[in-house]
C-alpha cells in the first residue's frame, strides 16, 4: 500500500521533533505586543498583533540576513527581566505541543538577557521554569511534550567558555547541550575551542551553527576541530557534491559527514528568509534527504519566519511531494539526533512517535 501523500492536515497531526528554533525568535505577536505596552517600550512599528506579525517576517525570498536579524533587537529588548523570560518560554511549550511537538530542544543565549540585571543562573533558571510550566499547560490540554534547553554562546564575544560551564552546570535541570550561534563569517568556530573541549570533557553534549551563511570552512572546523554532534543548518555541505551527467558526487568532507551520520539541523523556510536560498523548490533539503543524509527539518524562528513546524513539513511536501513515510523518516533521524538520553529517546520513538504515525495510516 502507497504512503498516503503529506497534507497540511496530516502534517498537524503526526507527532514531530524539533531540534533548532531559537526562543528569542518564536514570540507569539500578542506577547511581543503585551510586553511592549508593560515595559513602555516605544520602538515597534505597531502594537496591533496582526501588524507585527506581518512586520517580523522578512517574507522575501533572496532576502538578506541584516533584514532578517532585525526583529531579534526587539524580542530580545522585551525579555530582559523574569517574568517576560517565563512567560515566553512556557507560550513557547505550549505553541509547540499544539503543533504536535513532542520533543523539543530550544535554545537562546542567555548572555543577551542582562540589561535588566538578571544574573545568567537567573536567566537560565527563568527559561527553564518557564518550559516546565508550559509542559504542564499542554498536559491539562491532554498534550505531552518534552522541552529541554541549549545554551548558545555568541560567536561575536569572548563569553563562549563561562556560557559552557553554565550549561553543564544546569545538565541536571533540563539544560541538554551547548551551541554557538551569530556571524559565521569573520568569526570560525575555532576561536572557541576551550568552550568546546570544556564540554567535550564533561562528556556533554554540542551542536554548532556552521555552514548556513558560511560555506565549507564552516563545516569543516566544526567536526573537525570542534567536534559537533550536529550542524546547525548545515546545507552549505551541498558546496561539496557535484552532479556530473545526472549521476551526484560527494567530496571528501560530504562523504564524512554522511558517514558519520552527522545530523543537519535545516531550516528551509528560514534559509529562503535569509537569501540562503532563493525558495524552498530550489532549496537542497530533498537532495539532501535523497542521498540519505542524517537530514532533520525545523522552524529555526517562528515568528521572524512565520512559520510552524507543521507548516514546514507541509511546505516541503507541497515542493518536492513527500509522502507521512518521508515525514516520519524525518521525525525519527530528529529524535535520534537529539541530546536525550538513549532510553528515554527509545520510549519516544516506540510509544509516542511510532504509534502516532501508525494511527494516522489504520
């Protein structure tokens, strides 16, 4: 029997994993709306939600990244103290359960919410109280979802190292990994070394942004120097494959990192947002899935990209026509990708995950 074609409604309800989606870029409009008028911050272009949903999304394809990273001043402006960082963080758990999220890894770099005198433990602390918060919201609407935490230090800045121990020390507390994030360009991961062999060391887990904006370089130095579990993005690896007479190549590095089953954190809709791809159509997601790299699909910034993770899948579908087989082939490489313990990874997989695919086909 075929796999049934992937709807927009099928997409919402299968169970899904989402691996990268960065917390200061899935507000929901009416909370960046709602803080605003709180703090008596005056610099958005409007308090109406409608608007600034619409204002956020950089919806142009072959858009620049400047255009981009500009919400990101605003969101981040807006969560400077507790109470904004909980309430975020727990809309942030529920949004994703309504979505059929059942695993998530969120990151945010907690570096960029001092300016309100937060410490960073007071950060963190506020983030993850929030997720839990939100996990229990979802359970009262009968939904179950897992929401854990990645530390992002900022490439741009000298706190990588003090933002590794800070992860590790919250590994215990729903703190699951560490990651830089900012600039490729001008800023190697290499400059960040000790950050990466302190959690190397500590037997804890690292993803790196690599090879979205930047190229091979990027790629390279992350799993080769620094020693990433995951690529975040990643798509600039299709930099080393060349098709000659229909019949695809991988270079060196490509071969590697398919090898290895290094998983791609892609981000489609975001990719196309930032001008790394001129629309999901000619995006290299699919000639990524087809060559059967470990590729994961995600939502990156939901709000910045207007986007859900379902809408993601659906999207994707509608480009290059992947069935609920695809989508759940999809799911499982995020969910054996994640920084959740294997066992617990196994219940997912064979209680949640794969019984919700077989549902949706009885």
């Amino acid at each position: 029997m075929p796999a049934p074609a992937l709807t927009p409604d099928l997409a919402r309800r299968a169970p899904k994993v989402l691996l990268h989606d960065h917390l200061d870029g899935g507000l929901r409009p009416a909370t960046v709306a709602d803080l605003a008028r709180e703090q008596g911050y005056g610099a958005l272009p409007s308090l109406d939600p409608d608007v600034l949903a619409e204002w956020f999304v950089a919806d142009a394809p072959g858009g620049d990244l400047v255009r981009y990273l500009e919400g990101f001043a605003h969101t981040t402006a807006l969560m400077q103290n507790r109470e904004s960082l909980e309430r975020v963080a727990a809309e942030c758990a529920l949004d994703l359960a309504r979505d059929g999220v059942v695993y998530a890894e969120i990151r945010f770099a907690p570096e960029q919410h001092l300016a309100g005198g937060l410490t960073l433990e007071q950060v963190v602390t506020a983030v993850l109280d929030g997720f839990a918060r939100g996990a229990a919201d979802a359970r009262r609407e009968g939904r179950v979802i897992v929401v854990r935490a990645i530390l992002s230090a900022m490439r741009q800045n000298a706190l990588s190292e003090t933002i590794a121990s800070l992860a590790v020390a919250f590994r215990d507390r729903g703190v699951c990994g560490f990651d830089i994030a900012g600039p490729e360009d001008g800023y190697p991961p290499t400059q960040h070394l000790s950050a990466f062999h302190l959690v190397q060391r500590e037997n804890f887990h690292l993803t790196v942004h690599a090879g979205e904006a930047f190229g091979l370089p990027s790629i390279w130095e992350a799993v080769q120097f620094c020693g990433a579990e995951r690529l975040g993005h990643g798509v600039r690896i299709v930099d080393d494959i060349t098709n000659v007479d229909g019949e695809f190549r991988l270079g060196r590095l490509a071969n590697y990192v398919r090898d290895r089953r290094i998983p791609l954190e892609v981000c489609p809709t975001s990719n196309v947002h930032t001008g790394a791809a001129a629309s999901i159509a000619a995006h290299p997601v699919e000639l990524l899935r087809r060559l059967r790299f470990r590729v994961t699909l995600n939502t990156d910034n939901r709000l910045m990209s207007g986007i859900t993770l379902s809408g993601e899948f659906a999207a994707c579908a509608a480009s290059f026509g992947w069935t609920l087989d695809d989508m759940q082939w999809l799911t499982l490489n995020a969910m054996k990708s994640s920084f959740y313990p294997f066992d617990q990874r196994l219940r997912l997989i064979n209680e949640v995950i794969k019984p919700g695919y077989a549902a949706l086909v009885s």
